[in-house]
C-alpha cells in the first residue's frame, strides 16, 4: 500500500486556515506557532499537483482545486477522529453494536425517539433491531440473539422491567357486515367464529402460536401487524390489533372498533429484559435507562 505524502496535521493546518481566515488565528486555534502553518501550507501546495491556496496580501485565497481538497480533507480529518472515538470507546468497554428484540406489539413510532438519543450519545455503536412476535421475541432473549427485549412474556430466571400495558381491540371496516349484527349487549365470541379472522403468525422457530385466534371458521395468517391493516382496510376480515397501531385510522374512519360482549378486550404488559443483567456493557445500559425513562414519561 502506497503510503500519503501529506499528513494529518497539514490537512489540519490546510483546514484552519481556511476557517479562521488567516495565519493568525489558524495557529491560535491549533496551538501551533504562525510559521509552522505557513510551513505546512507550503509544503502541501508543493506536493500537491497545483496549489489550493494562494496568498492575496496577507489573506490566503482559496483556489478552485483548494475548494474541492478543503471538502475532502474535512472528510479524511473527521474520519481520523471517528477512528479514534472508537478507539477510546472500544479501550473502555463500550460495545461495538447493541442489538434489541422488540415485539410487534409495540407500534414503532413509539421506540423512535429513544434510539436516535441513544445513537446520539454512542454514535459509533451500531444499533440493531430485531422485529419479533410471539415466541420469538422469547427465543431472541434464551438463545441470546439480543442484548436486551422488548416483550410480554418473562421466561423463568429472567426479570423484567415493565414498561407500558398494551389494549387490544377487535377492529374491522366500517362496512364489514359485523356491524349489521344487531345486538344490545355486543358481539360474543361465538359469532366472530363466524367471520375471516386476520391473525399473527409467530416468528419463533421452536413453537407456533396464532396471537389472538379465536379459532374462526376461516383465518389469513400474517408476519406483521402493517399486512394486516392493509388487509382490513380493504375489507377482509377482522382482528385483534394493539390500539396504538389502529390509531390513526380509527380517527380518520378507515377501521372501526367492534363492540364486544361484556366489554371484553385484551391487555398485555410489555415488559424490558436484559439477556444478562450481570455482564453488560456500558451502552446496553445507557440504552435500557434511555427506554425505562422514555415510557416512564410516555
């Protein structure tokens, strides 16, 4: 490998210049003495093939081929530092990439905000995130695909830390014939048999559950609760879906709530589970204090 002719510090030096505007004031900023910028400037309009500054008076004008390196060498300079952020974060025991499994049930929106703080505070920690139902949000946390998940079940030997109550509600178009039932004291569970039930499918490879099914003459099984609002706005069936996925269209007509017998309706606590709360790294709990505080606040 060919190694650069040019250093850091003379693109550093090439920088300030250009920012400060002057000799002067590029030295004060570095900490460096006024003759050892004009040094390096010297030295980078010799190695390179044509010069990116040129001296008007005292002022340092930036040639047509210096806009172009100044926007490349800002490039290789913060690269430099990124290299070293990670250094230091990686000598400290910072994880190089946190991963989180988070149930369906959880409308994404939600968990937005607090990934971008996270990323904000350990931006060279990668984040990935597991988009799990059912049994496998479980799977993610015993075979430790995760650092840490989001889910309605605690295995044994785990604890959990809650973090918001999910309602689910049974949902359909405002024209499905369900709403043509006539009935006072709501719809039973007998007569939602009777209709295309839209159920979860489990992404778990160990065991298969169908979130919700109350054993419908007929069924469609989907992989994610954004297939089955596609499906129910066009009219097919009806489902049990977490209330704040159907928000947005319950309020603007598009599905409409079923009115069950006796009330009834679903709620499921969705809880924070660390994969091994005795050995994690410093960013996996920054980001599980980042969701406790979130949802504590929601």
């Amino acid at each position: 490998m060919k190694l650069p002719k040019i250093s850091l510090d003379q693109w550093a030096a090439f920088i300030a210049v250009v920012d400060e505007g002057s000799f002067a004031k590029a030295a004060e900023r570095l900490n460096k003495s006024q003759s050892s910028i004009s040094y390096a400037i010297a030295r980078l309009n010799e190695l390179l093939p044509k010069p990116v500054l040129v001296l008007s008076g005292r002022k340092a004008t930036l040639t047509a081929e210096g806009k172009v390196m100044y926007r490349r060498a800002s490039q290789l300079l913060q690269q430099a530092q990124t290299a070293e952020d990670i250094a230091r974060q990686l000598a400290s025991g910072t994880e190089p990439e946190v991963v989180i499994a988070v149930d369906g049930l959880l409308e994404p929106s939600q968990l937005l905000p607090v990934l971008d703080k996270f990323s904000r505070h350990y931006p060279m920690t990668r984040l990935r995130v597991l988009e799990t139902q059912l049994s496998g949000t479980e799977e993610a946390l015993l075979e430790k695909k995760a650092n840490l998940v989001i889910g309605s079940h605690i295995p044994i030997g785990y604890m959990g830390t809650p973090l918001k109550r999910v309602r689910m509600i049974a949902v359909a178009h405002p024209e499905h014939p369900l709403f043509s039932v006539s009935t006072d004291s709501g719809i039973n569970d007998y007569e939602l048999r009777s209709w295309r039930q839209i159920v979860l499918r489990d992404s778990g490879q160990r065991r298969e559950q169908d979130a919700g099914w109350l054993g419908s003459e007929q069924r469609w099984t989907v992989s994610h609760f954004s297939t089955t609002l596609k499906i129910l706005r066009a009219g097919h069936g009806f489902a049990f879906l977490p209330e704040d996925w159907v928000a947005a269209d319950l309020k603007n007509g598009q599905l409409k709530q079923l009115t069950l017998s006796m009330g009834a309706e679903r709620q499921l606590q969705l809880y924070m589970i660390m994969a091994s709360s005795d050995s994690i790294g410093p960013a996996t709990t920054a980001l599980a204090r980042l969701l406790k505080d979130h949802f504590a606040a929601y």
